[in-house]
C-alpha cells in the first residue's frame, strides 16, 4: 500500500504561549505548511499565476481536534491524507504525532479559485493536479 | 432580551497573506480576543493563578466555517454567544460580520483545568464564572 | 504644543510565549499596528492602490530596545512619533509605555514604493502625506 | 577555518502580507529558528529548567536591516554567527541569503536570566555553554 505524505516539523518558541504549550491557532499554521509541503512534493506550488491572476485555495471549512499539548521544540510527525475530491474542492486531513501519540487531527475543506483584481471566483481543478489528488486519496497512514 | 457581548476589530496588515486577505488561521485568535475580551467584561480573566499553578481553558476543539473574505483594515463585529455550559468545559461561538453579511462563524470547546509543573488537570468551573456563562447563553444575538 | 497620536493596545493571549511574555517579535507587529492607526488618523491607508499597482511602504531597517516584559492582558499605551521625513522615506518611533514605565522603543525606516507586477519602485512620498508627516514631526510627546 | 552554523528555511504561506512578501516582523522570528536550532546544534536548549524555575535569554535589543524581498515558497540559507560573549549577555547576527544575493541582517542582544515567580533575574552564563558561544564567535562566513 502506498503510504501518504508525512513529514517532521519542529515546535518553535515564538508559537508557544503563556500555558507553555503551542498555542492552539498555530495548529492551523502548521497543518498548512503540511499541506503546502504535499504539493510541492507533486511538484506544484499551492498557489500558482494564471493569465494575470492566480489560482488559489481559499479555505471554506477548517477544524482541529485536540488530545494532548506539545512544548516547545517537541519534534511533530505530521501525516497528510487527501480525504474527498470534487469537481471544485478538496479534503485533507494533517495527523499530528509526538511521542508515540496523536496529539491533534486537524482537517480542511479548500475550494479551487481564480483569484485577481478583489475577486475570487471558482474553477475547476486542473486535470494534473485532479489526478495527485487523487493518488494521495488511495495512500493508507500507519 | 439581552444581548450578547460584541466588539469591533480590524483587520491588520500582518493577518494578512499574498492572496490579499485576512489568513484563514488567524480567524482562531480572532476568535479568542473576542472570548477574552468578554471573560474582561464579565471582570474576569481566562487565565487565573490559584494556589501556585494556574487555571487555564485549554481547547479540545475548534472550528470555523468561511463564507467571504477580510482584507486589511476591514472592520469585524464580532458577537460572542456560549453555546453550552458544562461542569468542566464550556462551548461557544463567535460570528464575524463585516460590510452587513455574515462572513464567518468560528466555535471552540474548552475545558477548565489547573495547570502547572508540567501538569493539566480538569477541574469543576467556578461556580461565579459558572453563573455568568450560563448568563451569557441566555443571550440573542441580532 | 501639538501631543502626537497615541493609542491604547491589550497585550493579547497568542502573542505571549512560554516564558510567559509578550514575544519580542510581537513588538514589531503593534510598533506597525500604531503606524497603520496614525494613518488612518489622517484620513490615509498605508497600502493605497495607484494605476493598477499599489503605493505601499517596504522597511528597509527596524529594531527595538527592550526594558521591561510585557503580560498577557497588559494594556500598553503606545506614542508615535515621526522622527525624519526624506524625499521617498520616512522614519519614525513607537513608545510603548506600560503601568508608568517606558518598556520598549521601537524604530523603523519605510521606503515609498510603487509595488505591482513582482517590481517594487522607489517613488516620491506624495505631497498630501508629506505634510502630514511634517506636523507629525512638531508633535511633543508628554 | 571553522564555518558558522546554518541552515535553509522555506518562506512559509501565513508569513507573507498582502504586499505578496515576507512581512517584515517575521523576519525576527526566523532569527530566533535559527538561534535556537544552532543551541540544539550544540546539544543545549535555550530554555532549560534550574531549581523550580527557567533558564531564559530575554531580548535586550533587536534589528534588522532588509535588502531585498522573500516570497512564498522560496528557500533562505540562514547563517548564525556569535559576535560578542560577555558575562551575562551574549550578541549574534543571523545573515538571511536568498538567491545568491543577501537579503537581510538582523542582530540581537540577549541576556541570560533566571526566570520563575513572575520575576526575572541576570544571571552569569553558566561555563559549558559560554565555551560554546566563544568558539561560535571564532567562525568565518562564507
């Protein structure tokens, strides 16, 4: 079986807060540069110029659930894995591991967009980014 | 009918990203100034020392749903509603508005706990913050 | 004698760290926070669009002393002041003043540039905020 | 000659501004990646535990001068380099280069402290680790 994206990333101090542990909306951060991350393991950027403007992924649904807390420089292993793919849009979720543990899953619905000139409209999503998607949809986490 | 708690916030340039708008993770603390601000409006603080340690609300899940963009210096109303009061945890929303529609609506739980060495334990919510979230579900919003 | 533009700015939850105080980064956020709301008290938006490009003020040097740690909840009252006004730049300072005492002084150097298309150009600080900028620099802070 | 502690950090999403750019007070917060990360290098970490309290190196003074602006995604090489070890402070640069070309410097002053209780006291830089910042000193960028 194909296994899905994974990478480690670090826990830095300035994302810490008072309690000492990374603060909540920074999981957010993280899940993104994740997923930023799986794309450029395709070989794409997530955002990319197009005829003057350029397509993007505005986010229309996000949401994070929370099991244990990390601390400053604990090593996180983040787990990517595309869960839906529309005509438009696309799931994932981010898997985030610390010791052994899940300490957080967080997932993400983001919408295909032509953006430019204070508008942002919708658009299909290209046919070579349709079919990594895809791919990525059928890997299995350990 | 009483009205729940608002408060007008700008958007600033540094929540801002190079898709020209307010960044989807930092909706988060957003989310939580405006929480805090009504813990302040309510005379308390959400992070109180006790014996030593601290008790803090630490969040076991968070979400937020995007309907249209911010961008910088936009102005937000943000309207604070507790959602659910329970012995050891509490859930709430916060609707952002800006130009007349709604633009966003983000909801968190979170759990009361004594923190400290290292330490997080769940803990009953005061009975005086207690009465003043159930207050404050009583509320309805415009 | 003229008093220059203040502002009052809560040292908000997300911007503490593990040591328990405003993050030094954080500083350099309501240093431009202050800038932007100076602007605005002018009538002015820092970031303007012009000929289908943007008129906006790249930093070409910052830095800030530090006296004495901010808290989460802290109410910082914050002083601006324009210290030079050049042909195509400008530099000023922010006071941050925290129970009576100075805490932090912060400097910054920003460029007029003409920003669009990946190019930034230096241009002519516009003659509107040029005089505004001038009786920012008569100001006397108390 | 010995060589200076680096390392390569990719400009990430939530960190540019709606100029499209690496927003300036970010800039601090990579140095601060980059110092803690040439700590690790020396098998230390820059926030340790002593005696029921922390080791800490609050901020002092901080700066940076930008050349040149980054842009999402794209790769800065990050060279440390210790430029003053004295008995309780000690001061370093971190050199941001992209592209072949250097973009920006920031430099810092810390100060070791003993943190805890709400109070923070100077404290000497215990032996181990100023041989370490002395030897750092001894470097040659390239």
């Amino acid at each position: 079986m194909p296994r899905p994206f994974t990478m480690i990333r670090r826990v830095q101090f300035a994302e810490t807060d008072a309690a000492g542990i990374l603060h909540f909306a920074n999981y957010f951060r993280i899940m993104e540069e994740t997923e930023h991350a799986f794309w450029r393991s395709m070989g794409q950027s997530i955002m990319t110029p197009k005829d003057g403007k350029h397509v993007g992924w505005p986010r229309v649904a996000t949401e994070c659930e929370y099991f244990e807390p990390a601390r400053f420089e604990d090593e996180i292993e983040l787990t990517f894995v595309v869960t839906r793919v529309g005509d438009q849009s696309y799931s994932f979720e981010v898997r985030f591991d610390c010791r052994g543990k899940t300490i957080a899953i967080a997932k993400t619905t983001a919408v295909c967009c032509l953006c430019g000139d204070g508008q942002v409209c919708k658009t299909p999503i290209p046919d070579a980014i349709r079919s990594e998607l895809v791919a990525a949809m059928a890997t299995v986490p350990n």
